[in-house]
C-alpha cells in the first residue's frame, strides 16, 4: 500500500519511439536545502524552481512549525521568511518527514543545536529506516535521540542547550550524514569539522557559501576536510533551482531502450557530484550528448539529448563513482539487462538503506522478467540479454519506493512483453508529473486500474 493512499498499479508496454522535450521537475536535494538554509536566513530568500513534489512539501510544512513563513505564489516560485540560525521555534506537532529520508536527516540537523524538542515520522518506509547514522554525530553537538529499536522513526530529539563543535569523520558516504551535521554545526561556537573520505554531492556546502556562511573545503591525505565557522549571520538569496538529474535520468534511459527514440531534456543540472549515471551510460556506447553546457546558480547545467542506443555493452562501474549516482543505479540496472554482457555494481551498500532494499527490489524484479542478476551485500551484477531478448511480462512489487517503481516502468518500454508495478503511488514523492510527461513523450504508460 503506498505512504500516501490506495496503491496505484501502473503498466508500461512496448510503443513507438519517444520524442520531444522533457521537462522534469527541479532538483529535490536543492529544493530541500533551499527551504531550510531560507528558514536558518535573515529576511526573505525567494526560490524559482522549486520541485512541488511530496517530499519537499513535506520539508516546507516542517520548516512553518519552526516558526519560519513558506509562501507559494504559484508556478514554482516560493519564498521563504527565515528565523536565523539558532532561531527555531519549538513546534506544536509531530513533524511528518512522509517517505523523504533526505528532508527528515537534514531536519534533525538544522534543529539538533536549538534548545527544542521535536518529535519526529513518517510514512511506513521511513519508519523503517535507520536514523543512528545522523543521530549519532548529532549526540557529539549534545544531541539527545529517543527512537523506535534500532534507531527509527517516530523519534524524539532533544536539542543541545549549549552545543558544542564537532570534528567528525564520515564512516560511509553520505551526503545526508555530512550535511546534517553542518546544519547542526551552523549554531555551534567555533569550528565544526567534517571529514569525508569519498567525495558526495556538495549542494550543501555550495550553498552555505553562497549564503553567506564561512566554510572552506581542502582535499588532504586525511580526506576532504570541511571546516564551517559556527554561529553566522546567514543572508537570503535569491535561488534559481536547477532540474534535478536523478528525475531526468528516467526518461535519458527510456529513450536509449525504446527503438527510434530521440529525446532532449533540458537545463539538468551537472555538478560532479551528481552526474555519474551520465558518464557511465557514454561509457557503455549510450548516445547521450550535453548540449548548451553553462553555469547557473553556481552550479553547472547543460541540455541533454538521449537517443535509442541498441548497441550499448555492459561495464564495471568504477565504485568511487558510486557516490555520485547512488539513486540511479535502479534505473541502470534496468539499462544493463538490455545491454550486451555484464555490468558490475560495487560499493553500493547504501542501496540496501534507501527507501526500500533497492539491489533487492530490483533483482526480484529483474529475475521474474527473465533477467540474470549476482548480488552480495555491497555489489550486484547485470548480465544483459541484448535488445528484443527481455522478456518482461511480470508484476513487480515497487516496496513504496519512487524510483523503483519508475524504474520497472521504463523496463517495460522495451521487454517483450507489458510490465507492471503494483504501486506507483511513490512516484508523487520525487517525479509527481512522471507519468504525463513520459506519455506526452509518447511512452505506453498507464494505469491499470481505471
């Protein structure tokens, strides 16, 4: 059952090609941080752009029960009132997270360093993932987290009275974890410090510049070391949000499987940091080109142009990469079954703590529809059929899991026979005009309920 209403079972089938211009919808991680660096401002931050799907609006709610004014004029133009950083409020109610692990992890750490308390939860996915990972480095501030067993929502975390700086060292990549405990380190005295060892996507720290706060980044034999001087002054900003790659990344694949297929996909934004699926599908022989390549906003964009590739060959991902495109190995691993021999996934056990168990979800899946899939708890591999070998033809469960389930429904473009998902109700969280920009575009994809 999906996190937000009755399931919505969805099928997709063999068509003809795609073609036109997908527009999908702003950056999710830049939505988050927008809201919540404009609530920690002084006066107002107006934000273009911003992704209106379920999870960010869940995040923007949030920040009005700190005390924050969120104002939506329509057409993706937002503004937010800020309280400054150290200013939260103490809210009411339980603060819903619904099914965003992003939104509930950077929450804790904006607030962890306010002398409030707040309860937190969310839907049936997120109440089963586990929150030590950022409650931990919060305790160190003087953080003080009550959780269901083994460290899950519904929480209560206790802010710190008088926080304290933190030298921590990320024990896996995260983006979460590291931003959660800037956030945090924002309303501490002196210098917080964190460490990564792997590099992950740095909206976070970009935009904490950009707004003002004091924050220097060194790569060092030690790693990356970020160094925030705490208790700033932080200005609004004017934020103009990028299209978020992890959205433009469905119908990119959908157009390299579905035969004739000619797809632009403009204004995605390609920080490093991000970008990986992109360089690993050139890497298999993917005709996938960036167009009118520019800076906005600090962060690099380009238009996208995807085309069928029948010819692509399955590869090893480099597991450094594996930071930089966490979210869509789903999706590549569905490129992977129509590609010519073995693509190898390592180092991505954080697959196994997402919304759901995604190297599992996908595999079971996978497996039904005809597809030879190895797994162990870090790495899984694809062994491709090739293009017309697919067979396709099953129902796979979507585990309230939005990318999972737009995953299987691109899959079906191509299989020999329609797939379906027996929830694409998820899919609201993160895409929530999926299904008609992909049917605009062409693509055989309906619900199988009406």
């Amino acid at each position: 059952m999906s996190g937000h209403g009755d399931p919505i079972p969805m099928i997709s089938r063999k068509g003809g090609p795609l073609k036109g211009e997908a527009h999908v919808p702003g950056d999710k991680s830049i939505s988050h941080r927008s809201l919540i660096l404009g609530a920690m401002a002084v006066g107002e931050t107006k934000v273009t752009g911003l992704l209106e799907g379920q999870d960010v609006l869940d995040t923007g709610r949030a920040m009005e029960a700190f005390g924050a004014e969120v104002v939506n004029h329509g057409g993706g133009e937002w503004s937010v009132h800020g309280v400054g950083v150290g200013g939260f409020a103490e809210p009411e109610n339980v603060i819903d997270c619904g099914n965003s692990g992003t939104g509930v992890r950077l929450i804790m750490g904006a607030m962890a360093t306010c002398p409030i308390t707040v309860t937190f939860t969310g839907d049936a996915s997120l109440n089963g993932r586990p929150m030590g990972r950022v409650t931990d480095p919060l305790a160190l501030f003087g953080t003080v987290a009550v959780g269901r067993e083994g460290g899950r929502l519904p929480m209560t975390i206790v802010g710190a009275n008088a926080p304290v700086p933190v030298r921590y060292t990320v024990p896996v990549p995260s983006a979460q974890v590291k931003s959660a405990v800037l956030l945090a380190g924002l309303n501490a005295p002196g210098e917080t410090v964190v460490i990564e060892k792997e590099a992950t996507r740095d909206h976070t720290e970009r935009m904490l510049v950009g707004f003002g706060a004091d924050l220097s980044v060194e790569d060092t034999d030690e790693g990356r070391v970020i160094t925030l001087k705490g208790q700033p002054e932080l200005k609004p900003q004017t934020i103009i949000v990028p299209r978020d790659p992890s959205s433009a990344a469905f119908p990119v694949c959908a157009a390299l499987l579905a035969e004739g297929s000619d797809v632009l996909v403009p204004n995605i934004g390609l920080n490093p940091t991000r970008a990986g699926l992109f360089y690993t599908l050139q890497e298999m022989g993917a005709d996938l080109t960036f167009e009118n390549m520019r800076e906005e906003g600090g962060e690099p964009v380009a238009d996208l142009r995807a085309k069928y590739s029948p010819d692509m060959v399955g590869i090893e991902v480099p597991p450094a990469r594996a930071a930089s495109m966490i979210d869509e190995y789903p999706v590549l691993s569905v490129v992977a079954a129509f590609a010519e021999g073995q693509t190898v996934m390592k180092g991505v056990k954080e697959l196994r703590v997402k919304e759901s168990d995604r190297i599992d979800a996908m595999a079971k899946g996978l497996r039904a529809a005809g597809v030879t899939v190895d797994e162990g708890p870090d790495w899984w591999t694809v062994t491709g059929a090739g293009f017309g070998n697919v067979a396709g033809g099953i129902t796979a469960q979507s585990c309230l899991d939005h990318r999972i389930a737009m995953s299987f429904l691109v899959m079906g473009l191509a299989t020999n026979a329609p797939m379906s998902v027996d929830d694409g109700g998820p899919i609201a969280t993160s895409f929530p005009i999926f299904e008609g920009l992909m049917t605009q575009l062409g693509a055989g994809i309906t619900r199988s309920n009406v």
